[in-house]
C-alpha cells in the first residue's frame, strides 16, 4: 500500500514539474536571452504551437548578430548570420536552409503583430545551442565551439539545477571540473559537456563549369576550377554564393552554377493574411459634441478641415447637406471624437489604430508629426496635408525628404514600407 501511495505521490510530482515547464513557455509570458552567459537585454514573449517554442524573429537574429528581413512582395522573411540562411514563407512550413528545401516544426507566423519562428529549429541551424531555464524564465543560447559547452553560475544556481538544465548529471559534472564538493560561486565557470554536433551540409553539384573563389565574389584570387557535374559539400551561403568543400579546397561557388539536389518541393501558395483586415478594440471609444458659431467666410468644408473631421460627418451631425448655405451667427454641433491611448503591441511598436474612427481624428488635416522606420530607426518630419480614406502628407524640409530617400535606398519608390507615426504626445 505505501509503494503504491509513494507511486502516485511521485507521479503527481513528476506531472506538476512538467506543467510548471509547460506554463512558463505559455504564451504570453515573457522570457530573457542570455548568449554565450552574456546577457543581451532581450526579452521575448513566447508562444507554444504543437509543443514547439515559438519567438519574435527580429529578436531572435538580435540576440546573436544576425540580421532579419521580412519582403512584403514575396511574403518571405529571411535570417542571416555569418554564412547562413534561413528563409521563411509566411504561413508556410516549407523553408529554405542555405538553398535546400526542408520542413520546420512550424511555419512562420504571426502573433500579436509580430513575424514568430520556431526558436530551436533556427538557433540550430544557425549553429547555436539553446537550453530553458524554466524557473528563470531565461532562454541560454549557445555558439558551439569544437570545446565544452561553458556555463557561469548565476544566483540562485546549484549544480543539481544547472544538470537538469543541461541535461547532465552533477557527477559528471564534478568530474569535468576537478570538483570535490558541490559547493559553487557566482561567476564561476564551469564546463558542462561537449557540444551537440550538428551537421547541416549537405551534397550539392555544379550544374556548369564553375570557378571554385577565396572569397564570395569573382574578384578575389580563385582556389582553382570544377568541371560541370562536380559533386560538392555544401556548407553555407553569402548573398549569392554558396561556401563549398571540394577535392581542390574550400570556396565559393555562384548560385547560376549550382545545382542543389531537393528532396522536397514548395508549391504552397501564399498566404492570405495581409488580405484580411487586422481587428481593432474600439469599444471604449466615445464621441462628445462642442458647439462652433459659424463665421464670415465659413463653408461646411472649412470648418469640417479647422475641426478635424470629414465635411460629411460635420453635414450629418447637423443635418445639413455639404453644399449647405452657412450664415454669420449660425451654430452647429461638432462632434469630437475622444480615443483613449492605448496599449503598444510591443516595446518599439505604436498604438494600432482603426483608421475610420480613430486614426483621421488623432491625426487630423494640418497636422504636424514625426514617422519612423521601423527597420532602420531612421525618421523624418512630415505634415498631414489632405486626404479622406487615407493620409496624404509631405515633408517638412529638405532635410526629412533626404531622410526619407535615404530609408527608402536613395530612390523615390511606391514601395509600401511600415512606419511609426508620433504626434502629440503619442
């Protein structure tokens, strides 16, 4: 009878660690990323699809130095570090990992405003090893060396925890680090166990003669030249050119004379998402009315454009036509519409606003404001001219238009391009 009791005393006990795992990486909580036992000031919130951990991809290439980009026109988002590449479709699980097809664990997506990617799938092509720390909500991540994985002992830190942690056990631990006792310090470095390899080359062929290049480009000294069909190792990708292993050395080989054997195909289409409209909380929205005595030279466009709204909002409020004939003396009600700030959907972003009932009012005709680039940092001033279903502004000076062209890579452009609007005070 007690084996049984003690039995299901650990099973419950067992089954309440693994849903305090579970919690800690549900969405919504946020959770820090420490590289290389350095902290990066990051912090993320995750969200769990298909037990998969999923995380902000801007973050994610920040956290190591890489670099991420999301084209609008083809729906793809790519991460790019050192000579890696992943590229992700929107909604698609098929990616591409320096040029080969394969499947993620999850496509990416959106949450919250925000491009997600599977965090391990792409710290580990990348090359990088990540553990959780599940009772500090803290993501370690990992460049991998031909060495030990190192770790520095943090508060709170026994060498029970960090073996759990790592998947280890303390007496290998001990071992690795000529311990004696299981006493451990702050900062103190401690070896833990060798790194994890993963081998993410792949066969490739040269699909014509090639120059076999030092360097990603056709201007450095070449390693010597393959013939048509020449089986290669791929091992990395810069730009448009692929790092090779090969009889005649390493190099670099151009993407025209490569030919990457698949084993799967992407024929998905794209997604639908940015045809559907994104929702917007307008219920504590509310509209109060103020009275305006008409004017000599007034016109119900006019006083609409000097209030900020639209001139038929002004003609319905008074039922009027927007044509109507207005006398000196006359009052009519405008309404004010009274939008309460609000919440930001992440640290750098700004309120998501409906532009009918509420962006046209918080940023009326005439108005004077500052735009943001969201990718660059970069921002200019503008003013908010006309426009009814839309915002038509201009720059300032000549100043903003050069900022402006610099954002947009020196050349005028239609090209549509996210930006952060601030305007009094938010």
């Amino acid at each position: 009878m007690l084996k049984k009791k003690m039995s299901v005393f650990l099973a419950v006990m067992f089954w309440i660690f693994l849903l305090t795992q579970i919690s800690v990486c549900a969405e919504g909580n946020r959770v820090g990323i420490i590289v290389d036992n350095e902290a990066t000031g990051i912090s993320v919130k995750t969200v769990v699809q298909n037990n998969t951990i999923m995380i902000p991809a801007k973050e994610l290439a920040e956290s190591i130095g890489a670099n991420y980009t999301y084209d609008y026109g083809s729906m793809t988002g790519i991460i790019s570090y050192k000579e890696n590449e992943i590229v992700f479709r929107l909604e698609n699980e098929i990616v591409k990992f320096n040029g080969k097809y394969m499947k993620a664990p999850e496509p990416m997506k959106i949450d919250n405003y925000r491009f997600i990617v599977p965090m391990e799938y792409c710290y580990e092509k990348l090359g990088i090893e990540t553990y959780m720390d599940y009772n500090k909500n803290l993501i370690f991540a990992y460049t991998q060396t031909n060495g030990n994985l190192t770790y520095k002992v943090i508060s709170g830190d026994t060498l029970w925890l960090i073996s759990k942690k790592f998947g280890t056990t303390v007496s290998q631990i001990k071992q690795l680090n000529s311990l004696t006792s299981d006493m451990i310090y702050i900062g103190q470095k401690l070896d833990i166990k060798p790194f994890k390899f993963y081998d993410n080359t792949y066969v490739s062929y040269t699909s014509n003669s090639a120059t076999l290049s030092s360097g990603p480009s056709l201007s450095v000294t070449p390693v010597g030249y393959l013939k048509a069909w020449t089986e290669v190792k791929l091992t990395g990708k810069t730009g448009s050119w692929y790092k090779v292993e090969t009889l005649k050395g390493t190099g670099y080989i151009h993407n025209s004379v490569t030919c990457i054997k698949q084993d799967i195909g992407d024929n998905n289409t794209n997604s639908k998402y940015f045809e559907n409209k994104i929702n917007v909380d307008t219920s504590k929205n509310y509209i109060t009315y103020k009275n305006y005595v008409v004017q000599k030279g007034d016109s119900v466009w006019s006083i609409a454009e000097k209030m900020g709204i639209p001139d038929y909002e002004l003609a319905s409020a008074n039922n009027i036509s927007r044509q109507a004939t207005l006398y000196i003396g006359d009052v009519l009600k405008v309404p004010i519409h009274n939008v309460p700030v609000k919440d930001k959907a992440f640290a750098k972003s700004g309120e998501i606003l409906d532009w009918f009932s509420e962006a046209q009012y918080i940023f009326p005709i005439g108005s004077t404001g500052k735009v943001i680039d969201i990718e660059t940092g970069k921002s200019f001033m503008i003013k908010r001219t006309m426009g009814a279903n839309h915002a038509d502004c201009e720059t300032l000076t000549a100043a903003d238009s050069k900022v402006m062209k610099e954002i947009f890579n020196g050349v005028w452009s239609w090209n549509r391009r996210p930006f952060i609007l601030e305007f009094n005070a938010r």
